[in-house]
C-alpha cells in the first residue's frame, strides 16, 4: 500500500533474533521492493538484551533472560532487488549509500507496474495491463465474468467497503 501511495523509500526496522527468522532475512526487503517497486531499508538490531528476571516464552521450554540474539545484517535494496552488502551481525554499523530515486520510474516503465490505464482506451485493448490498481483489476474481471456463460446464478454489484465490484455465486 506504501507504494500505491507514492512511497519511495520504506523503512522496515526490526529486532528480530537469529533462530526466528534469519533464513528470510537475505530475501525479505528484497521482494518487498521487487513488489512494490520502491526501496526498501532492512534494519535489524545487534547483539542480546537481558533481563533482569526469567520469564518464558510460551513455547514450552525454560525460563530465560534474554530472547536471543539479534542478527543485525542490515541493509539496503533497490526497486530491482539488488542491495547492498550486509552490516555485520556483531557489531552496530552504519550504511551510506546513494539511492537514485529515478530507478523506480525506470523500473516501473520497464515492468509496466503501477500503469494506470489511459484515457479512451479500454482494458482489453490496453497494451500495459499489468497494474497494481486493484479497481482496474475489479472492472477487469467483471467484464470477463459478464461474458461467461455460466449454469449457475451469479451477480456483480458494487463492493459494499471498497471501490469496484464484486461477484457473487449461489453454490448449490
């Protein structure tokens, strides 16, 4: 949604520990940006908090102080899934990098994401349908529903919360 509304960089921080989720952490940011077609900054924390008291989880094993540790490896990647390299997971680090925002609107006329459809032309006859507008999608499959020829009863209609419409069916 950050993207539909014009985001250009997101920052997702985070201060997760390395038995959870450090396997999805190399690939995470990347396909949010590939799929939003906008940067993204992954930033993790570093090192172990402890606690003063136990406590536990919830997940049957003991009482504890701390949660783990926390993986840091933050880093940086672009609207075409590249990124930079990794800050470490030891030590708390700073990255600088230079981000040319005009690599969103040369990937997004590259992929055609996000391409809202022309004045005067129709769905079917535009050449750039693949969009990230979800009422285009809507109108899209409205139309194709209307010309089915279905053996059961459906319905389109307007979506009660949203933009667009919906279709229903009657399952027997």
């Amino acid at each position: 949604m950050y993207g539909l509304q014009g985001a250009e960089i997101v920052f997702n921080p985070s201060a997760t520990i390395d038995s959870l989720s450090e396997s999805l952490w190399a690939v995470e940011a990347r396909c949010a940006a590939i799929a939003n077609n906008y940067f993204v900054v992954g930033i993790n924390r570093v090192g172990t908090e402890t606690f003063p008291r136990e406590f536990t989880s919830g997940d049957g094993k003991a009482a504890h102080r701390d949660f783990g540790h926390f993986f840091g490896s933050s880093y940086i990647t672009d609207p075409q899934g590249s990124r930079t390299p990794c800050l470490s997971r030891l030590r708390d680090g700073i990255i600088a990098a230079d981000v040319d925002l005009n690599q969103i609107t040369s990937t997004r006329d590259h992929w055609g994401f996000q391409v809202s459809i022309r004045q005067g032309k129709r769905l079917d006859t535009d050449p750039f349908k693949m969009t990230a507008r979800l009422d285009l999608y809507a109108a899209a499959l409205t139309d194709y529903v209307k010309k089915l020829k279905l053996d059961h009863p459906y319905s389109v209609s307007p979506h009660p919360y949203r933009s667009g419409h919906m279709v229903s069916t009657r399952c027997n």
